[in-house]
C-alpha cells in the first residue's frame, strides 16, 4: 500500500482514540446503572424519556436555537445582500471587522452583555433617555432573551460570510435578464437571487443552530434561573449531582439532535441544488 | 443615493451590535466603580490590581503553555497529514478528510464530557497530558483547514520539477514544499494558539484540581461573585487574540478562504 502512511499516522491515532473512542465510551457509560460498575440498563433513558421536565427542556433548547437561528438570518442576510451589492470600497476589511470577534472568546463576549443588559445598566439608561422606556428596571438580565440576545451576537458573523460566499456568485447577467423581462425587484429578488443564495443561507443555519443546540455557558452567564437547557443538565450531571451515567444518556440524546438537525438540514439543501 | 445611504446605515447598525458589547466592557475596564457604575471615572486601578493577582496571573501562564503546546503539536501533526494527503490517491482520503473535521460537528461539551469519562474508564486522574490532548483534538481541524487551504492554491507542478531535476523526495519536500507551506504553518499554528487559549469548555472538564486556566477564572469569578479585574483581564485577552487574528489574517491574505470551514 502507501509508503507514506506513516505521515498522517499520528493525526489519526490521535483523533480516534480521543475523539471517536471516547465518544462509545460516553454512549457505554449511558447504559450502566451505577458509575463505571452497576448492570446494563436503559433506565437512564426512561428518567430522560419518562420526566415531564426533561422533554420540556429539550423542546425549549431546540426552540431557543430555532429563535437564534432564524433571528441570526434576519440580521445577516441584508447584511450579505449590503455588503455584495451596495459597499464597493473596503469589503475585505469589513468581512474581516465581522470575523474577527467570531474567534475572540465566547465566554468574554457572553459576559461582555452583563454590562448593557443588567438594571440600571447602559441600555437602560439609553432606552430611558430616549423615552422609550418608563423609570421601572430593564429586567432583561436573566431571562431567555437575554441569553438568546448573547448567542445571535456570538453566531451570526459566520451566516453572514456563507451568505456572502453564495451572493457573490450569484451572476449578474441573470438579474440583468430578469429586469429586461420587466420583472420588478422583488421578483427578481424572490425569483432569482433568494434560491442561488439558498446554499449559503442552508450551510449559515446549519452553522448556528448547530452549535446553539449544545451551549452551556450563556446560559449560565446570563439565564439566570430561566437559563436551564439541555446543556445545563448535562453540566449538573457532571459537577453538581455526579450523575454520570444519566449525563452519558442526555449527552447522547442531544447529540443525537445535533445530526439529526445536520442531516434534515443538508437533505434541505440538496433537495433546493 | 438613497439606497446606498440605507445599505451603508444598516451595515454601521449590524457592526454597532457586534461591536457595543465588546468595547463597553473595554471601557468599563478602565472605570474606578467596583460595580461597574456610572457615571465613568478614569482609572488604571483594575490594571494594577490585575498585575498583582498571582492567582489570574498563574492561570493566564498556565494557558499560555497549554496553548503553546497545542499550537506546536498540532502544526507538525496537520503538516504531516497533509504532505500525506497532497501525495496520496489512497481510498482512505476521504474517510481521514472526515475524521479531522468530526471535532467541528460535536459540541466541546460532549467531546469534554467523553473525555472525562475516558480518564474515568483509564482509572487515572485528570492531569494536563489529557488536557492538552484534548486542546489538540478541537485545534487540529482549524490548522489542517488553513494548511489546505495554502496547499489547493499552490503550484503542484514545481514539486515534480524538482524530483524532474533529480531532486530525491525528502529534499523535495525539505527545500520546495515546505519553505512554500511555511506562512500556512505559522498562521495554522497561531491559529491552533487561539483556539486553545480561549477553550473554556475542554479546560472545565479536564483540568487537574487545584489548577486553573485564564478561562476557568473568568468563569468562576463571572458566576461566584464580581471581580472588577476581570474586565482588565477580559480586555487583555481580546486585544491579544484579536492581534494574533489580524496577523494570521495578513499572513494568509492570499487565500481568506481558510476562514470558511
């Protein structure tokens, strides 16, 4: 066979033994009752499965994802659509303005809201100079939408440069052509530009509700009490309760979600190509 | 006109978002109340506190190692894997491209918490070869994905030229492939640092008791109780690896495409 095995042995020793084989650990751990030792069994499914609480909180780990990502492609796709079509000067600087807080910590930029949400805090007092809001507190700060707000904020850069990726190419011949055939804008919008951009509006969601399925620390930060997901449990299991095998069960639910959600998603896209 | 006046108030709007919060804390850093409040007094005190807290101190250095660590390890690793891959027309090739990018899809607190329990089955303790492993794992696809990215735009062509001249394959790959690869190493491995410098998640589960990294401080004092420094130390942290960014950025100017996974 390859005489230059040897090169990409190390990288792939590594990845499986420490990504993939602790990954059937977690799944051999989630059918035991009782730490490393116990019996087999599927109870730590059924408490998942058969507690009203449970479900709740996977519903509303899914609902805030679906909220984050559906509020992130608000935001980034005028934002794409601005930057291919109107900004001529600068692009690059203002992709790079946009990607650069995407790879400063996430945990800095979630604590970074304490500051303007909490009562009494800077958006309070701006929205109460402005009339917008009466002398009673903000009372944002630890509530859901706090924690959705922090997440749009730490995911969206990456839908508006995959969004951008698929405007860019979009051929200006056929916009041309469209309004030749006296199609107004928003045809040609809805007719033309929306599906050539569907790619990148597909990879853009899939890159933001992914990784909201699994976040634990916005919560924390800024949830308060209403900050319980999915993720949180898991947390718990491990530091608070030292359920392990429970947290091994509710870790493989959530991934499972996780390709699920991946899978359903890029059937999506191929589906649209 | 009107359009452009629009489009231009709407990007300055979608960068205020992304950018309020963030500079806000920066300044906050530099404000004298001890709860953050208004109205702003100027002052360097947090600064000064922060150069005397041995505790956040010890923890930036024990990040700092770890990251080093993981950028140098993970750089040779993606280097290696990919002089394999630019070489190969094996079947693996697409099941190894799969593999490396399987960190990306699973959240860091599942591959955390799959590690924990890895420790647990071994019946070892937490200790920092796990960690950094661990670091290593969630960096490695970053640096593969910007060594890539440099190896697709080059010439292939030159390395046949060389062994056409009777170059043998290691100097081949000693005087042409890697000096030419060489800013995609730097840039993977800052990157690599990044990535490992901020990992809050992996440290969390892993880290040995008794220990602690810059990350896990900020988490604990953000939870426990305020700490004002850690406003000094959170700007600390954003101005690095914002400049870290910016250079990695620079270095690969030709190929920005190695942002996109």
């Amino acid at each position: 066979m390859d005489r230059k095995i040897w090169l990409m042995s190390p990288a792939v020793f590594l990845l499986l033994c420490f990504c993939v084989v602790p990954l059937f650990i977690m799944v051999y751990y989630s059918f035991l009752s009782d730490g490393t030792g116990g019996h087999w069994t599927v109870q730590n499914y059924m408490d998942f499965f058969q507690k009203d609480i449970y479900l709740k909180l996977t519903w509303k780990t899914v609902k805030m994802s679906f909220y984050v990502t559906v509020i992130s492609l608000l935001i980034s796709y005028p934002m794409a659509y601005v930057m291919v079509s109107i900004i001529q000067g600068g692009k690059n600087m203002l992709l790079m303005a946009i990607i650069i807080p995407f790879w400063t910590s996430q945990l800095v930029r979630a604590y970074s809201w304490q500051n303007l949400l909490r009562d009494g805090g800077l958006l309070e007092i701006g929205l109460r100079k402005l009339h917008l809001i009466g002398s009673g507190p903000l009372g944002l700060m630890f509530t859901s939408t706090a924690v959705i707000i922090a997440m749009v904020h730490i995911f969206f850069p990456y839908m508006v440069i995959t969004i951008y990726m698929s405007l860019e190419k979009v051929d200006g011949a056929l916009v041309e052509a469209s309004k030749s055939l006296k199609a107004g804008p928003l045809t040609t919008f809805r007719r033309i530009v929306l599906p050539l951009s569907k790619p990148g509006i597909i990879s853009g969601c899939i890159l933001v509700f992914v990784p909201s399925l699994g976040v634990f620390v916005e919560p924390r930060i800024l949830g308060g009490t209403q900050g319980t997901v999915i993720g949180t449990v898991i947390e718990d299991q491990f530091f608070e309760i030292y359920g392990w095998n429970f947290g091994a069960a509710v870790s493989f639910i959530l991934l499972a979600i996780i390709l699920l959600s991946m899978a359903v998603l890029s059937r999506f896209a191929k589906e649209e190509a | 006109m009107l359009k452009k006046g629009i489009g231009w108030t709407y990007a300055a709007l979608v960068m205020l978002f992304l950018y309020a919060p963030i500079l806000v804390l920066m300044a906050m850093s530099f404000n004298a109340s001890k709860y953050n409040a208004l109205p702003f007094e100027f002052s360097m005190r947090w600064y000064r506190e922060l150069a005397g807290n041995d505790k956040l101190i010890d923890a930036t250095l024990t990040s700092v190692y770890i990251a080093a660590g993981t950028a140098v390890i993970c750089v040779v690793l993606a280097t290696m894997l990919m002089l394999w891959a630019v070489r190969t027309n094996s079947k693996l090739k697409r099941w190894i491209d799969s593999l490396v990018i399987l960190p990306l899809t699973i959240p860091w607190l599942i591959l955390g918490l799959s590690l924990l329990l890895l420790v647990s089955a071994a019946g070892i303790d937490k200790n920092f070869m796990v960690l950094l492993i661990g670091h290593v794992v969630v960096s490695l696809p970053y640096a593969v994905l910007v060594i890539k990215a440099r190896l697709q735009s080059m010439d292939l062509t030159i390395n046949e030229a060389s062994a056409s001249l009777g170059a043998n394959e290691w100097t081949t790959v000693r005087r042409i492939t890697l000096p030419l690869l060489f800013p995609a190493m730097l840039a993977g491995g800052f990157l690599a640092f990044v990535i490992s410098f901020d990992n809050f998640i992996l440290s969390y589960f892993l880290i040995p008791g008794g220990s602690s990294t810059l990350p896990i401080e900020i988490y604990s004092s953000i939870k426990f109780g305020f700490t004002p420094e850690i406003n000094a130390v959170s700007t600390v942290m954003l101005t690095a690896t914002t400049l870290l960014i910016v250079l990695i950025a620079t270095i690969m100017r030709s190929s920005l495409k190695f942002f996109l996974k």
